[in-house]
C-alpha cells in the first residue's frame, strides 16, 4: 500500500512538472516572437505617431488599422459606427474574446522633442485650425492591439476559440463605443463573453501593467448652469437681482453635496470649471455661465449629485427673489460616460496567467482613479459581459525615480510632452493582451 501511494505521489509530481515545463515553453514563447517582430511593431507606432486624426475623423488611421487586421487573416468590416472596425479571427469552438483599441488623437501641439513627433494641423469640428497629437497614448494602444492579433494569428495552434478585435473611434469625445453598439456591434458579429482593453500610463514604469478590481474608471457627467438675473447699474444693485451673486452662492452651495450629502464611503467630485459673466465693471449683467464636471463610480451618487444640484439652483434662485421664469436653468449634457467596472473574477484569473509571463514583480495593483473611458459601455448592456482594463506602464523607470526624488510630476495624459518609452511599453502590450486570450482561450483551459 505504502508503494503504491509514493508511485501515485511520483506520477503526480511528474505531471505538475511537465505541466509546468509546458507553461514555461509557452511563456518563452510569447516573449520570443513579441521581440522577433518589434522592429515591425516600431515602424507601425511611429507611423500612427506621426498622423493623428481627431475624434470622428479616424479615416486613414482606421484603414492603416483594418489593412494590418487583414494581413493576417482577419475578416474585417470598415465603418461600424463612424470610422470604428471589427476584425473577426474565427478558430474552432471555444470562448469569444474582444480585444479593443482606440484610433483617435487629441487637439494638442506635441512638444515632445522626439524624432518622430507629430506635426499635423487641421481643422476641428468648429473649423478653427489645431495641431493633433497622441496626447493620450492611442497609438501605443493601436500598436500592442496589432502586435497581439499579429502574434495569435502565429500560433493558432495554442488557442480556439473566436476572437474580435475592434478599433473604435472618438473614445476622447466619450461616444465611439456607444456608436458601434447602437451600429450592431454584439448581433452582427460574435458577441464577446469577455472584453478585454489597455490604458497607456503616464505615471507606471514601462515594463509594468497595472490592475484594478472593480471600479477603476469614474462616472463622467458634464453640467451647464445657466444663472439668470435683472441687470442694471453697478451702483444701484437695489435694483437688479444680481446673477453674480447668487452665481457665487451657487458655487459655494456645491461643494456641500460632496461633503455632506454623499456618503464618505462613496467617491464623488462636483468641480466648477468655468464660470463667465459680465461685461464692464460697473454693469451688472442679466447671466452669468456655469461649466461643471461630475465624477462618481455608483451610478446612485451620480444621480443624487445631479439631482441636488437642480435642488440648490432653484432654492437659491428662490431665495434670491427671482420669478419662475428667471430661476436658474440646469442642463446635463447628453455626452456622458458611465463607470468602468473590472469584473473581478476575470481580473484575478488574467493577473495570475500574467505573471507567469511577466513576473510577479511587473504585475501590480493599482488605485481606481476619476478619469473617465468609455470602454465602460462594454459592459453595460443588458447581457453583463465581464470586462477588464489594464493600465499599461509607459513611463522611463530613471523617470519615475527621479520624479519621486525631486517632488516634479511626470507629464501627464493629454499633456503635449507626454510621450512614452516605446520599446519596453509596446512590448510589455503585446504581451499582456496574448496572455489574456491564451489565459480564457488557451488549449486546455477549462478541461
């Protein structure tokens, strides 16, 4: 008896180490084709660095991303919701994965200094000529997303399963996403049973990717204040009611919904961006303009914050005297982005797989912050499919030590000088995003 349990014990442990040796291999493997093709994948990213295209304009730079699909044997559809596309690699039965990236650059001059750097000028959507550039990091997401679909197309040996692989436009103007869902997005292509993106970052060392469990990303709402008054002479205010004033009162009001009418357990930002009014400085005026910026991650708070501040704007226009007709007027704009929440059991599942790749020192949790992504809408239909977004390190490690030696921030996300390390970021990419697929639909996965 007592031989038979060691011979059982030796077979189990011959087993876990051939298990082993075979991750190993894989893993190698993934890292070893990811390197053969970075002088392609360099190429590819200078390229998109060079010619950016504003959000709804992603013409050129959505052809350049569906001819690369293509290439390596992607059915792909141009056109799907504005200047978005669908690749579709179909390889026997198994998981469907969605694999995203954004095309769209930022009206922003680069002063980068680099070789390579951007120098185009158009026209916006209010005909006033700009400098584009990828403030934001969209061409290194691009790059990754080829160099992934490049390499599982490779080794389609090691994977079955459905992958679809969507550029989606004008993800910096918060509608790209919900355009290729309102286009047909999950009924006229696979629907996906796990979505899976990457955020560039501007304050993680290149070579490291970062996670989140649950919410990462916030709520982004915009507000319009429109204070109303009766205008007159600056030195008769008896005889007005004055949209300065009561303006200001509003502002001040604000700041309590945060910080005593939300719980302290939630997070929430009620922020006053722009305030106009006026003309001369003994006039005062019949308005004055508000611009507001919300952030939540609780859909709730998002709703209770939108709901006290039309409560604040009545009562204090009230309070001011004014008639109905005059009381301020609350517009919360269409263009919204809601919370992206990284499911956690997916989350957990590619962390692991990742560090097998990457190691465990490179794979890091991270702190959910209240920028907005509309990747988030991913996840917000009616069928609930986990999603996950990872922040990619972008940063030069000496960078990021000197940054916390000296006190001096790093250039951030949509700053002109923000420019990532692009060797051991789009490598670290390419690997993170085949690890995932490899992780839900690797040979063997599930049996």
């Amino acid at each position: 008896m007592e031989n038979q349990i060691k011979k059982v014990v030796t077979l189990l442990l011959l087993v876990c180490l051939l298990v082993s040796k075979g991750m190993a291999q894989s893993e190698k493997m993934i890292l070893e084709k990811r390197d053969q093709d970075y002088a392609y994948l360099f190429d590819l990213y200078q390229h998109l660095h060079r010619n950016p295209e504003l959000s709804f304009h992603e013409e050129k730079t959505s052809q350049r991303i569906a001819k690369e699909l293509k290439q390596v044997g992607f059915e792909v559809t141009e056109k799907v919701g504005g200047y978005g596309l669908v690749g579709v690699l179909k390889n026997g039965e198994g998981p469907t994965i969605l694999l995203r990236t954004d095309l769209d650059g930022l009206p922003v001059k680069e002063e980068s200094g680099k070789p390579y750097a951007s120098q185009v000028k158009t026209k916006d959507d209010a005909d006033k000529e700009v400098s584009v550039m990828h403030a934001c990091g969209h061409d290194t997401h691009m790059t990754t997303f080829i160099g992934a679909a490049r390499l599982l197309a490779s080794i389609k040996d090691q994977w079955q399963g459905t992958l679809v692989m969507i550029g989606q436009a004008a993800e910096e103007r918060s509608a790209g996403a919900r355009a290729m869902l309102d286009d047909g997005l999950f009924t006229r292509f696979p629907k996906p049973d796990f979505c899976v993106a990457q955020h560039v970052s501007a304050t993680l060392e290149a070579g490291k990717v970062a996670y989140v469990k649950g919410f990462s990303m916030a709520n982004v709402n915009s507000v319009d204040i429109t204070v109303r008054g009766i205008g007159g002479h600056g030195a008769a205010p008896h005889t007005t009611k004055d949209p300065v004033v009561l303006a200001a009162q509003i502002v001040l009001a604000l700041q309590t919904i945060v910080s005593r009418e939300i719980n302290p357990t939630d997070d929430a930002v009620v922020t006053v961006g722009s305030i106009h009014g006026g003309t001369k400085h003994n006039i005062i005026p019949n308005q004055v303009k508000l611009q507001l910026t919300l952030r939540s991650y609780k859909d709730e708070v998002r709703q209770h914050t939108i709901a006290a501040i039309k409560r604040i704007c009545k009562g204090l226009g009230e309070a001011a005297g004014l008639p109905e007709e005059l009381l301020p007027i609350v517009t919360v704009l269409k263009k919204s982005t809601p919370s992206t929440y990284n499911d956690p059991e997916l989350v957990e599942q590619l962390r692991l797989d990742l560090e097998k790749v990457l190691g465990a020192d490179n794979v890091v949790s991270t702190d959910p912050v209240m920028a907005g992504e509309d990747f988030s809408e991913y996840g917000r239909t009616a069928d609930k499919i986990p999603i996950c977004l990872f922040w990619l390190g972008g940063v030069d490690a000496e960078a990021v030590k000197a940054s916390r030696k000296s006190g001096k921030p790093l250039p951030s996300l949509h700053s002109p000088f923000f420019a990532p390390d692009p060797e051991p970021t789009i490598k670290t990419g390419v690997a993170n995003l085949v690890s995932a697929v490899l992780s839900l639909a690797g040979k063997g996965k599930g049996e």
